[in-house]
C-alpha cells in the first residue's frame, strides 16, 4: 500500500539535499562544480529490506498486517481505550514475563527465549499476550512496561502525537502565520540545534518572493587542492557509535560519498546486534550488517577502560564528527557527552539520534522503528480508507530510514557550519520527529482544523484514477493514474467498454466523486493481464503506470 501523503518525493528530496551538501563540501575545497541527479524510485527502493532479502536468501517479503517479520509479540495490541504496539525480543522476554505475573506456564520453556521460535509460534502466543495488555489502558501499560525498559507505546493519531506530552514539551509542532487562514501550527525541523530549533517562517503566498532580490550566504575560501576526481567527502572523517539500523544507514550515506567512517563497538558485550543476524556464526558476514555498513572501518575497544578512552580521545581529536544512535543516557555512561567531546577537541560535531530525543518527559523510553511508527500517526494514516480498529499499518522500518538520510545531512551541513563560523555543534535529532516529519500535512491539517484526519489509501485526492489494480499471477500489482485530460482520454482508448462516453467519467471531479464505480471497471480489465506488459502499454501511451515490484524484480 501506498504510504500516506507523497512519500516519493519527499524521500527524493531529502536524497538530493545530501546530495547537493556533499557536492558543495567538495566546492569548497576543490573549486569544483558538480551535478546532482537524485531519483525517485531509486531513493524509494533504499528504505527497505527487499533487495538484500532476496539477493542473499530468495526470500520475497509478504504482507503480516502488524505482525513483525521476525520477533514476537510484536504488533499493535488493543488495550482498553486503543491500541499500544509492543515489541519484545531475546533480551526482553524474561522481563516480560517476569512483569506478566500469570502468563501461561507453556512460555517459561527455553525455546521461547529464541526469536525466531516465538515468532513461528505467534499464533499461540499472541491471544495470551492481547488479553494481558486487555486490561490496561495505552497509558497504563505504556507506562509500566517502559519503566522496566520494555518498548511499548500507543498508537497515537496524527492529532494524538501533537498533543502528546513529549512532542508538546519539544517544541516540535511550531506556531505560523499563515495569510489564508491565520494562526496555526506546523511541524519545526526535526532537529534541534545547541538547543534551539532552526525558526519557522510564514508560509509563503503565491508569488511571494518574485521582488525579494537574491540571497546570499557566505562561502568560505577553498582549503586545499583537493582532486577534482575525489569523492565528495573524501577527507572528512566521522567517528560513530551506532547500531542496527538508523546511524548505520546514515553513516553508509557518508561513507558512499567518501567520508572516512570509523564504526566503534563495545567489546564488552556492545556489538552490533545486526552482526548476529543471519544463517552463519561468522560475525563479519551477516547480509544484514553488511548491508548497512559497507565501506567503513571498525574497530572494538572497551569503552569503559582507561586505555580505551584513550584510544577514544585520539579518534576523536582527528575527527569531524562524532555520532550514535544509542539510547539517552548511554553516551554520558562511556564519557562521550558533548562537553567531554569538545574537551578533546572544542569544535567538534556532535550528532545524537536517539528515539523521541534527548530532552521530554519521555525521552528515556525505548523505542525500535516499528513502535516509533506507531507513536508518531503514520502508522494510522498507512491504511484503506476506515481501518482504523485495529490500524494496520506497514511493517517497514520508516523511522530509521528516513534518520538516516537526515543524520547524512546534518553531518555534512554541520561540518560545512563548522568550517564557516570556526565552531561545533550540538545536534539532537528526534527520530520520531524524523519521521512526523514525513507526515507534515496531515499534522497541519489536524492542528489546523481541530479534525484528525483519516487515511485514504492508494486513491489520490485530487485525481482519477489513482490506485493499484490486481493482474496476472500470485499477488501481482499494477499502479495506474490519469493526473490529467489527456492522459485520461489515451486510457478511456485502451479501456474501451464506453468508458469514453460516460457521463460519470467525463471530467476530473465526476471521476473522484465515482470513483467506486470506475476502479472495478480498470481491475477487469488489468486483472488476467501481466503487469509488466499493461506498464509498457500505458507507458507509450503516456499514462502514469508502474509495477509493484519485489526484491527479485529490483534485482
């Protein structure tokens, strides 16, 4: 399904900043120019795990509805007023039950420590867990289990994650004037920075800025005869404690374009779960870190002993920037605070990435991308129209992905500043507020209109067709749109069947308002055909068609 709101180019334009960041870091340092070419589909077939699941296991990934692929419990639960989604893996499942005083005697057997064993089993294990968490309110059992370090949260509307306390107490949805409408409020940039949050302006009115004059920022003066033919990053160096998934995609961002990455892991039992993930014993070849950690170096080190800080410190004193994606209160543990950083060296920085941010009444809570998802309203807003109760949502890890590509352009805009102005930086970046972010609209119109708003699916709201139709073979999908007359006048010719001459069909807004009578009319006519060939049909006739692919089409 679709996710909500227009994600392709959302995603595209976060690509091309650190795209165009990346290209001005080598301008300032080689005088040259570059060309920055970002794709869609290319920024969009990134944020999962499809490619590598097929390349390296011929797996194709299937819907679950919120079942997690491959840990359990972990989906959205009722509880007595909503919905909470609860993620329990290996190194939760005995606090849980420890926590779940009368849970059945069955789960106390050391085959359900496994993963992979509770996952298999989620049909059994899954009612008794929904009617433990049945007799809880989302506050109550959100509540309890993060105290014991247990994810869970609710699964908040877009206009329940604004009013939450923890976005309430960031600053996060910011206060605009807007000339059509007044006062309201939108989402601020995700990110805040020496502990302030970049202002947001007014929105702009139609043709605004025509007789403003040109703006300038300051650049600063070549540093070095860097080689034109050099990658752009190359000798920028990052130092960067991270793990599974949000700071490692980020730093594999960094590192494709020529940074320098040195991944720190804890040889005391602090290595990157991802390095576990697979069929084989051998850490080093797990798919799944190496998906996410290619062109980097890494080394192990105790963090905590004298010796190792001091390994620490001589890494940081030659680096541009430190980043880590742990949990709050990690960093101050290992010595490696801001302020412990600037005292080995005092312009350096500092990016830290943590689930609902530094600062909040709630920013101890632990969080994986799934629940953060769910706490944020993209999780309600990713459904068909009115599925709502339960939501379903998508299983993709959206959070860390969308961080990722943020955390590339932070760092690089920060050592840019840096270079500029002669002094580091804090940054704090929120991936719940990352992935808000990513739902910007709906936010605004929730806080705009008093009303939450509610999910459409495939369908678009201001054309006809839009959707994704059924064709030939298993689960085989074709996605067609008609964005204008034309476009809808070359397909009512391959449609035939009088779609051409009916009255419901003949403009735009008859389309949208019959909408339910016109997309079985195309399902019969894509439903015995091969998707690959209705897209090169449509496509030379100039209509908006695409296949909804798997791993092994990508491939």
């Amino acid at each position: 399904m679709r996710p909500p709101e227009t994600q392709a180019y959302y995603f595209a334009s976060l690509f091309a900043t650190a795209g165009v960041l990346a290209a001005l870091y080598r301008r300032e340092r080689s005088g040259q120019g570059d060309h920055v070419d970002a794709s869609m589909q290319e920024a969009l077939a990134t944020q999962e795990h499809i490619i590598r699941l097929w390349a390296n296991e011929q797996q194709i990934a299937k819907r679950a509805g919120s079942q997690h692929g491959s840990v359990a419990p972990a989906r959205i639960f009722p509880c007595k007023d909503g919905f909470v989604y609860l993620y329990v893996t290996r190194q939760h499942w005995k606090l849980f039950l420890s926590v779940w005083k009368d849970h059945p005697a069955t789960f106390d057997a050391p085959d359900w420590l496994n993963n992979l064993y509770r996952r298999a089993h989620a049909d059994e294990l899954n009612p008794a867990v929904e009617a433990f968490l049945g007799k809880f309110t989302r506050a109550e059992i959100t509540e309890f289990l993060q105290t014991k370090g247990i994810p869970c949260v609710p699964v908040n509307t877009p206009m329940g994650f604004a009013n939450d306390e923890q976005v309430q107490s960031r600053g996060f949805m910011a206060p605009v004037e807007h000339a059509g409408f007044g006062s309201t409020k939108q989402p601020a940039m995700p990110f805040v920075i020496d502990g302030a949050r970049p202002p947001v302006g007014s929105v702009p009115v139609l043709d605004s800025w025509r007789d403003s004059g040109e703006r300038h920022t300051a650049r600063a003066t070549s540093t070095s005869g860097a080689s034109g033919g050099a990658a752009p990053l190359n000798g920028m160096r990052i130092v960067s404690f991270d793990h599974v998934l949000a700071g490692p995609y980020g730093t594999t961002i960094l590192a494709e374009l020529g940074a320098d990455v040195i991944k720190v892991e804890s040889s005391k039992g602090g290595m990157d779960p991802f390095r576990f993930f697979g069929t084989g014993e051998d850490p080093n070849l797990s798919p799944r870190f190496l998906e996410f950690n290619r062109n980097k170096r890494s080394f192990t080190v105790n963090l905590k002993h004298p010796k190792g800080q001091g390994v620490l410190h001589d890494l940081v004193a030659k680096a541009d920037a430190v980043l880590d994606n742990y949990s709050v209160d990690v960093v101050e543990r290992i010595g490696l605070a801001y302020h412990q950083l600037c005292a080995v060296k005092p312009d350096i920085v500092n990016l830290r990435m943590p689930g609902l941010g530094t600062t909040g009444p709630k920013r101890h809570f632990s969080t994986v991308g799934v629940n953060i998802t769910s706490f944020t309203g993209l999780t309600y807003m990713w459904n068909h129209p009115g599925v709502t109760n339960p939501p379903i949502g998508s299983q993709t890890v959206f959070p860390d992905y969308v961080s990722g590509v943020l955390c590339a352009i932070i760092i690089i805009s920060g050592v840019l500043h840096r270079d500029r102005q002669k002094k580091g930086a804090f940054i704090d970046l929120a991936q719940s507020e990352a992935t808000a972010f990513m739902i910007g609209a709906n936010l605004m119109e929730a806080a705009s209109s008093g009303i939450n708003p509610e999910p459409i699916g495939n369908v678009s709201v201001s054309v006809a067709p839009h959707g994704c139709y059924p064709c030939k073979g298993e689960d085989r999908w074709c996605v067609i749109a008609a964005e204008n007359e034309q476009q809808w006048a070359a397909l009512t010719k391959i449609l035939g069947t009088g779609v051409a001459g009916d009255p419901r069909f003949a403009t735009n807004a008859e389309r949208l308002q019959n909408r339910e009578a016109l997309d079985p009319i195309i399902l019969e006519w894509t439903k015995n055909k091969d998707a690959f060939a209705i897209r090169e049909q449509l496509q030379q006739a100039g209509i908006p068609c695409g296949v909804v692919q798997t791993g092994e089409d990508l491939v």
